[in-house]
C-alpha cells in the first residue's frame, strides 16, 4: 500500500471504527499525521499564531489536531482489529509510557492470516492463488 493510498484510505473512513487496518495503511498515516502537525506547527510559528506559552499550542496545530483525532483514533482500532484484539485496547494509551509501548508493539505485530471476528484479512486474500 502506497502513502497515498494509505491516507486515502483511512480518510475515507473518516470515524470507521469497523473492520481492519493493515500495518501500512497504519504507519503511512501515522507519518501523514506527523508531517501535518510539523506543517501546522511551522505555520503558527512563522505566523505567530500561539494561543499559550507552549509552541505546540497555536491555532494552526489546535485545528490539525482535531481534524486527524477521529481518523487516527479509527485506522488505531482497525489496526488492532487486524491483531485479533478488541478496540478497547486503544484505552491502555492513556496509561503514561507503559500504555504506548504496549499499544506500539500490538501496531507492529503481524495481523490475522485469515478472517477473524472483526472480518476478513485486508492483507491475505481469500481467493484460492489457483482459483485466480
């Protein structure tokens, strides 16, 4: 999956918390997601934009992040959909540190060769290679 396919794809589903997510589509938006917030980041700098004392707290960077809250959070539930694990478990990241290491290593880790209850696998199709 290619950076634009990937950022299309979690775009068009925008608060799709159905489903699952491959680790591409995952990480190529966690990129898109960081480049977007140094972009925004720049622009309240150059633009003297702050709303606070911090740098990070300008209105370019308010509205960047609000805007990729819902998409993040959704292809982060698709991915560890893709694990075999509940949605739920993209709530141990607000335990500090810990909660992060262990939903980075759940976003790295392979997902379900075959279907699993969250449907079947974006990474391995179903069809038979002598089917084809």
């Amino acid at each position: 999956m290619s950076f634009t396919a990937a950022v299309r794809s979690v775009l068009s589903q925008y608060v799709g918390f159905g489903g699952r997510a491959r680790r591409a589509e995952y990480w190529w938006f966690a990129l898109f997601s960081l480049l977007v917030g140094l972009a925004a980041s720049i622009l309240d700098i150059a633009l003297d934009t702050n709303i606070g004392e911090s740098v990070t707290s300008g209105l370019f960077s308010l509205i960047a992040n609000l805007v990729l809250l819902l998409p993040s959070l959704a292809v982060g539930v698709r991915r560890l959909h893709d694990t075999d694990r509940s949605g739920w478990w993209v709530l141990i990241g607000l335990i500090p540190l810990i909660g992060a290491i262990v939903l980075v290593v759940f976003f790295v880790q392979d997902g379900t060769p075959g279907p699993n209850r969250f449907g079947p696998s974006p990474k391995y199709d179903a069809t038979p290679r002598w089917a084809v």
